[in-house]
C-alpha cells in the first residue's frame, strides 16, 4: 500500500523494526530496507549539484548566486537534503497534513547526513499558537529534535514565539512573503542566544522569507550567526530539470 495513492499505513515504528519487510511507503512494494525500498531511495531528488552556500540554489561551481549578492538573506549558511519534487515532495506532505510521524526520523537523519559545520543550538521555525492547535504538532520541531539528537547538539525550546498569525507563505506569490513574515517572530530567550551560531530547522525552503524573518530576529537578539538547515528546497523549473537528470543517472537500470 502506497502513500501515493493516498491511503495510511498505520505501522507504528517499533513494530514495523519487528517486521522482517514492509511496504515501501512510496511505491508499496516489500521492502527489507526501511520506510523505502532502495529502487525508491535511489530515486528522491537528493540535491547533489553545486549549490550556493547561501540559499542552497544551483549554481555552477557552488558560488553564491546573484540572488543573494544582490538581497542577502539575514542567515549565512543553508543545507538542504532534497529538491521539493516527485517523490519527496509526497513524503513531506504526508508527514505535514496526514501525520504519517513515522517519516520524521527517515527525513531528519537524511538532512543531518548532509551536516557539516556544527551549530552551538538547533531550533525549529515555529508555528503560531492558533495554527499548532489546529494541526496538533509541528512537524519541524519534530524533525528539529531528531537533528539535535544525531548531531549531540543543543536543542533550543521556547526560544522564540510566532506572535502573528500570517496567511500560508504557500497561499502568496514570492514577491509578497517577505512582507508577510514582517516582525512575526518575537526571541524570548536572547541571553542562549547571544554571541552563538544557531541552526533553524524547516521542512521546506521555498522563497526563504520565513527563515529570513526568524534569522532577522534572532541576529537582532544577539546571535553570531544563523543557518537554515532544511529537509527539502524549492528549486526553480531549470535547477529541478537538473536534479531530476542526476537522479535518472544514479538511478540503477532495471
């Protein structure tokens, strides 16, 4: 049974470790290799290519782009695991909207892999209030605990607040995100905060301006430096083209 089809695989994760195989989460073929079986692992989009440091956009030779010479974003450093694309993209949204928690240690240890230069604490960007009664978690400050477990660093809680209730970033075209996350955090804690490098960990990157904004606020309180540590990032339409040709070349035949 495949999440692709939109149906649940309710395989708690103590019991699916009993299991001498189980259906890939993707495709729904029995797999004795984890949540994904290794014909499917082999094809998520993993973001192989010369990236810019910055904002983890494809650029030949890992340059920072243009983008962000021209408008640097208030974090210095990004990492991103995977392109939002076919499949990931059906993995995040199950962990997100249908609460498929099983996935958050599969994609937190994929991004932590990808780690290295260490940070000195790892928060998640938080949800408001309202929103995080709605949905029941946040499923970055899952992710965030799980970094911070593999990583052995510290994990920041109650740090910062969401103190505006803005519209999904999703729901706005880019030009209009920035403005929307305008002053919609409030830090909380400056005194774990200052003078120290701070990772904030997301599902997504898609324009930055949440990460941007939570950055901004956490500079303006004191932190040394910022970097957004993400499980996947939105690519545009010639940066997915790429990873989906290197995906097919490392994909086995057959």
């Amino acid at each position: 049974m495949s999440i692709l089809t939109g149906h649940s695989l309710n395989i708690r994760p103590f019991i699916a470790h009993l299991l001498p195989a189980q259906p890939c989460l993707l495709c729904g073929a029995m797999s004795d290799d984890g949540l994904c079986c290794s014909a499917c692992r082999a094809a998520l989009p993993y973001l192989d290519a010369d990236l810019c440091p910055v904002c983890a956009r494809p650029v030949p030779g890992s340059a920072i782009c243009g983008q962000c010479l021209q408008h640097p974003p208030a974090f210095e450093h990004t990492v991103a695991a995977f392109a939002y694309a076919f499949p990931l993209d059906q993995l995040v949204k199950a962990l997100k909207f249908r609460e498929q928690l099983i996935l958050v240690n599969f994609l937190a240890d994929a991004l932590a892999a990808r780690i290295r230069e260490r940070a000195d604490g790892v928060m998640a960007l938080p949800l408001h209030p309202q929103r995080l009664r709605s949905r029941g978690f946040n499923q970055s400050q899952l992710l965030a605990a799980r970094i911070a477990q593999q990583l052995k660093l510290p994990l920041l809680t109650g740090c910062v607040e969401r103190v505006r209730d803005t519209p999904p970033q999703s729901s706005l075209p880019w030009q209009a995100r920035a403005k929307n996350m305008r002053s919609a955090f409030a830090v909380t804690c400056g005194t774990e905060i200052q003078g120290k490098h701070i990772a904030i960990v997301d599902d997504v990157m898609t324009s930055g301006a949440s990460l941007g904004a939570l950055a901004t606020a956490l500079k303006q309180a004191g932190a040394r430096a910022v970097s957004a540590w993400v499980v996947a990032r939105t690519l545009p339409h010639a940066g997915r083209t790429s990873v989906r040709q290197q995906t097919a070349r490392s994909t086995p035949s057959g």
